[in-house]
C-alpha cells in the first residue's frame, strides 16, 4: 500500500475545517497509508528550518504545493499518483505557510504542483489538496465518485 504525508505548516483552527480534513483523511486511508504532519513556525527562517529537517527524514518523492507549480486536471494528477505508486513510491506533498517556500527548498525540490492559479487561505488549501488527493485515488480505482 502507497504511502503518501502532506507536510503542512501551521495547525488548523477553524473546526468546519478540521471536520473536512478528517472526512477526507479517513476516506484517503482506505486506499492508502494517508498522514499529516503540522510544522508550528513563527517566521520565514523557523518554517525553513522546520520544513527543511521534516523532508530530510522523508523517502520518495517529494512535491512542493506551489502557485507557480505545474497545474494538473483532476485525471492527470491521478495518474501522476498512479504512476509514482506503481514504481514503489511513498510521496510527500509539502504545503507552505504565509512565506512560501525558500529559493533553496524550491531548487532542491524540483517537482512543484499549483492547487489553483487563484489564491486561497491556507486552511482551505489543505481541503482543496485533500478533497483533490481523495478524487485521484478514486478515479484510481474506479469507484465512480469523478464523473
């Protein structure tokens, strides 16, 4: 069974919000071993420092959630996921708080994936990723959930 994290900065506050993560949290963990990891920062260098040792520990590929990544449909991110857990792949998805990401991280980081030329607040992102990332594994398997 693939695994896939989404590395996140900061904690969730809104409980609408919480609820949806665990909706889709859960949803995710049936076809996948599914987690999340909270970076609390305070500022640009502390959520560098943080991010930077939680990806040192990580196996895999690992993506940038970035505005300036590559845009995906909801198929073509499927088979991207597809294509990383047929090769064996545990993957690791990386949302950055308010600073965005370093020059450094996003050079070392190649692979970056855009949510949306649009911006949204972060919690919302993390749905949207989520909701997104629920969406691949189903057309994945065929349930009929993506029409």
């Amino acid at each position: 069974m693939q695994k896939i994290t989404l590395i996140a900065v900061s904690k969730i506050k809104t409980s609408w919000v919480n609820e949806a993560i665990s909706l889709y949290a859960n949803r995710i963990n049936h076809s996948c071993k599914f987690e999340i990891v909270e970076i609390d920062a305070s500022d640009k260098q502390q959520e560098n420092e943080k991010l930077t040792t939680a990806l040192e520990k990580r196996r895999g590929t690992i993506i940038l959630l970035d505005e300036l990544g590559k845009l995906h449909t909801s198929q073509t991110f499927a088979a991207f996921i597809g294509k990383e857990r047929d090769r064996g792949n545990e993957l690791t998805f990386v949302l950055g708080g308010a600073y965005g990401f370093s020059d450094e991280m996003k050079k070392k980081y190649a692979q970056h994936i855009a949510l949306s030329t649009m911006t949204f607040p972060h919690e919302l992102c993390r749905v949207i990723f989520l909701e997104q990332l629920y969406r691949a594994e189903t057309i994945l398997s065929g349930t009929g959930y993506h029409h």
